[in-house]
C-alpha cells in the first residue's frame, strides 16, 4: 500500500513542482542562447540589447536557484498539512493504511523532489557555466572518482559520506516540519503560529543536542570505542596516516548517522502518534 501511497503523492506534487521545473530551465536555456548570440550580433546596439536582455534572465534564474530550496520546503510542508489535516484528510484516513505509511510516503515524496530540485540546480548551472563542453566536463569527472575508487576510493568515501549524510540532513528536517506541523494542528485556530514556534523549539533542540553530542564525539572514550569496532575485533591500532584517515571518517559518518537516526526516530514517533491519537480535522 506504501507504494500506491507515494505514486499518489508523486503524481500531486508533480503538479506543483514540474511547472517550477520548466519555468526554471527555459530561463536558463534562454539565458544561454542570449549569451552565445550576443557575440554573433554586428550592430553595436543590438549586440547591448541582447547583453542587457542576457543579463536580466540571468539574474532571474540566479533567483529561482536561491528561492528554489525554499519553495520546495514550503510546498512540501503546504502539501502535509493540507493532505491531512485539512478537507482531504477526511479522504486520506478512511483509506485502508495506517499513519506511518502516511507519514512515510509525504517523507519520501518531499526527499525525492528536494533531491530533484538540488539536481536540477546544479545540471543548469553547470551547462550555463561550462556550455557545450559539460558533457566533456562530467566525464572527467566520471574518470577521476573511477581512478580515485581503483587507488584507495577516499575521495568517493568522502563523497559518499557527504551525500548519504545530506540526505539524512534532509530527511531529518522535513520530519521535523512535519511534527511540528502535527504538534500545531492540535490548535486550529493558531495552527501557524504554534507551527511556527514549534520549528524554532525543534530547532533549538538541535542546537543544544549537537553542542552535546560534538563534546561527547570529542571524548577520548567514544573515539577509542568506534574507531575500535571500524578496525575490527583483534586489530592492531592505527600504524599508518591512511588508516587513521579512514577512521576518522567513518567515526565522522557513523556519528552524524546515529544523531540524524535518533531525531528522525523522535519527530516520526511524535507526528504518528499525533495522526493516530490525537487527530484534528479542520
């Protein structure tokens, strides 16, 4: 049922999020046309027109790349609440699945399209940056992760890191918009303002949590124990700089999993037992 769930939801917010999509990419595929023509353009005026005109598109679609994110966080958090706790939420739970199956498939569909958004802004800057040769450009790319891999892979461990941590960055954040939403329909009639003071409260909590957990990670305990369970039971300490490198990274990314896992446990627990509990239709 999770899966009829989320190809519901991805079909909704398509229609929300594609319009943005192409808004976006013929904003920087005219951009690019002006800037490839305006060389081409004898007439002194004209060639100034189309540098003028090049210009403002450009700094069009720089906006769109800022706001973007935004959008997308705001969409995403429209959608929840209205999907239910809102008129449709008096479709959306008589259907035969339980509220952790909601919860998940907003929390997917939200992670997906944050992903697509992040792409879809770095694809359009790079072929407005780099041009026809972006193709030439990814391959290099393609090439130096795969010589990288053959030598040792740190780089593709660090980007793994990056990106597996980014996404649970991602994921942790919206389950935290969507308890704090939960948290504030109990309260229809100041829904925004206690959605709005519960997002600060999460994120306060954050704040003093990660303080907290960096001084426990700096701990020589907590260092000695993980880097000991990556080394394996038996094995000698860490002899080589390379070694250590790895451990520390590994160390790094088991930490940040466990600190995103334990907040995403929190805000999921607090939105479901919300949905299941303690349901306030407007």
């Amino acid at each position: 049922m999770l899966r009829n769930l989320l190809k519901y939801e991805l079909k909704a917010t398509a229609r929300l999020f594609l319009p943005i999509y192409l808004v976006m990419t013929a904003l920087a595929v005219v951009t690019g046309l002006l800037a490839a023509l305006g060389p081409q353009v004898s007439s002194i005026k004209l060639r100034d027109a189309v540098w003028v005109c090049s210009g403002i598109f450009g700094v069009l679609f720089g906006v769109c790349c800022v706001v973007l994110p935004f959008v997308t966080i705001y969409l995403c958090m429209r959608r929840f609440y209205d999907n239910l706790f809102k008129r449709e939420g008096y479709l959306m739970h008589t259907l035969p699945v339980t509220p952790a199956q909601l919860l998940l498939s907003k929390a997917i569909a939200g992670l997906l399209w944050m992903a697509a958004s992040s792409v879809l802004v770095a694809l359009l800057s790079s072929l407005l940056v780099a041009g026809g040769s972006t193709l030439q450009f990814l391959f290099s790319g393609f090439q130096f992760l795969w010589q990288d891999f053959s030598d040792g892979g740190m780089t593709v461990a660090m980007l793994f890191v990056a990106l597996v941590s980014g996404l649970g960055m991602n994921l942790c954040f919206l389950l935290l918009l969507y308890a704090a939403l939960s948290v504030a329909s109990l309260r229809p009639k100041y829904h925004r303002l206690i959605g709005v003071g519960m997002i600060i409260a999460f994120c306060v909590l954050h704040v003093i949590t990660l303080v907290l957990f960096l001084f426990g990670m700096s701990d020589p305990m907590f260092q000695f124990v993980v880097s000991d369970f990556f080394r394996g039971p038996g094995a000698p300490l860490i002899a080589t700089e390379t070694a250590a490198y790895w451990t520390i990274l590994w160390t790094f990314f088991a930490a940040v999993m466990i600190y995103l896992a334990a907040f995403c446990v929190l805000y999921f627990v607090i939105a479901r037992c919300i949905l299941k509990n303690h349901l306030n239709l407007e």
